[in-house]
C-alpha cells in the first residue's frame, strides 16, 4: 500500500474546566473547528495534523451557595494525532500545542483584569475514540489535558494553596465531526 494524503474539515462543541480554580465540572461550553490532513501509515494506522480554534475555560453559575464566575480562553491548538482504525471504530492519541488568542475573566460585577495572567502557550496531551460513519466522516470524543500550566498562582497571595501551588490547567471534553474532502475514497 502506498501513503495516502488526505484533508478535510471539523466542527464541535467542548466542555471544559480550569483544574486548580477551585470549582468543579464541566460547566462552561465551546466551540472548536478548523481543518487536518494525515498520511496513512498503514492500512490501519494514520498520523494527523489539525489546526484549529478551540475555546476552553471555566464557569460556575449564580446559585444560592455560590457567586457567578466565568473564564473563557481562547486558544489556536495544533495537535498531532496518531490515529490507529478497527473498522468503524478508532482510537487517537498525541501532544497539542496551544497558543492563546484571547482571555476573560468575568464576575457579577463584570469584566476583570486576570492576575495573574494566563499563558501563551500551553502543552496539552489528548485522548480520544471516534467512530467512521464512512472513509470520508467520523466523528470523535477527545479528553484533552494540560500538561503545562495555564497559569500559575500569585507570590503571597492569600487564598494560594497547596493545591494551587502547581497551577492551573485546562481539561476539556471535546466532540467533534469530521469530513475529508480530499484523499482516497473522496
């Protein structure tokens, strides 16, 4: 068999949360899109390349025990994937690197400045299974996970912990659908 090239489009919701913000859940939700090729290294097997816009953040909303909190990042991510394909069904793996594009941070009273500041850059390490419909559509459920903080806590801050000491991280709930529009069986 030959290597074969292949390129398309994907669109997708994530759900994510900031590990280390003191909130739990995957409350806030977003957007993730862009455009991949991959190489077949094998009947069975591929390597991926993605470049895309995926937002990702943190959000508790107003409750009775609670006050209303939202981050959203907003991060150009460039993952390479290796695919490995048992029929209809598929596995992926692989490092990303994120750059952010833009931040808020948000309260009841509005619109705040980050202190500390969220990082630039972001290595993040993923999972994910997806199911092919046909050659040219799949789609795919990923965890993706810091490996690099997001940000890290402020010298002598008051509420800083132990647990906080590390700093923060994104992990997000993505799914996506695929579509190739070149390469074989397209």
């Amino acid at each position: 068999m030959g290597q074969q090239f292949n390129g398309g489009l994907f669109g997708g919701m994530t759900s994510s949360q900031i590990h280390g913000d003191r909130l739990s859940g995957f409350d806030l939700s977003g957007f993730q899109g862009g455009f991949f090729t991959s190489i077949d290294l094998s009947e069975k097997s591929a390597l991926q390349l993605e470049i895309s816009f995926v937002q990702k953040g943190s959000r508790e909303p107003i409750s009775d025990s609670s006050i209303f909190y939202k981050a959203r990042l907003n991060y150009v991510a460039i993952p390479l994937i290796y695919r490995y394909r048992f029929g209809k069904l598929g596995f992926e793996i692989g490092p990303a690197f994120d750059v952010l594009v833009s931040s808020e941070e948000s309260d009841q009273s509005g619109v705040f400045e980050s202190d500390p500041a969220f990082a630039t850059y972001n290595l993040s390490a993923f999972f994910g299974v997806n199911y092919h419909f046909s050659d040219e559509a799949w789609v795919s459920f990923r965890t993706v996970n810091s490996i690099t903080p997001i940000r890290t806590p402020a010298v002598n801050r008051p509420d800083a912990s132990r647990y906080l000491e590390c700093g923060q991280r994104n992990i997000s709930l993505t799914l996506g659908i695929y579509y190739s529009f070149f390469g074989p069986g397209s």
